[in-house]
C-alpha cells in the first residue's frame, strides 16, 4: 500500500483478505479491490458522510467491522485523499496501543 510508505507495516491474512498492520495493530482491511479503514469514532463519522462510504463487510453476507470503513473509489482515486484517511487510520491504531 504506497499511501502507508515509511510506516512499518505488514500484511497478514485473515478471513477472505489482508489484514494490515502498523506494529502490532491492524489499521486497514483489504478485501479483493475493497479498503476498510480503522478510524475513531469522530473520523468514522466524518468518513461515513462521503458519498460511497459505508461500514466494512468481509463479504455481502458478514456483520459489518464497526471501526472498519470502506473508503469510496473517490477517495481510492485520489492519492493524497487516501494518504490524509490513511495517515489517520494508522495513527488511531497507534494511539490505542498505548492506552
């Protein structure tokens, strides 16, 4: 994933996708062309407004991931839009490790 160079990520699989990871805590989910990003409450709220944005489901038929959001092909379009979700993502992931 470009927008996350210079973090120390990794990928790891899990249900039917990725799971990405920033040291030991999972900011983003990938699934086929599908990308869910972990963000707090007040950044899922924001994200959740963007036309195409909603909850992350690992497949049609699973609950949804209720930190996860699947980021809209605007937004995937857009590198520094995505780089901004991103950055947010990985630094909530971050910041819950230490609480």
């Amino acid at each position: 994933m470009k927008a996350a160079e210079g973090f120390d990520v990794r990928a790891r699989r899990m249900f039917n996708g990725m799971g990405i990871y920033t040291g030991e805590r999972m900011f983003a989910f990938l699934v086929d062309d599908v990308i869910g990003l972990k963000l707090s409450p007040d950044d899922r709220e924001h994200a959740l407004g963007l036309p195409g944005a909603e909850l992350l489901r690992t497949d049609p038929n699973a609950e949804p991931m209720r930190e996860y959001v699947q980021m809209p092909k605007d937004v995937l379009d857009n590198f520094e839009q995505f780089s901004h979700w991103v950055q947010k993502s990985a630094d909530y992931a971050r910041a819950k490790s230490v609480h």
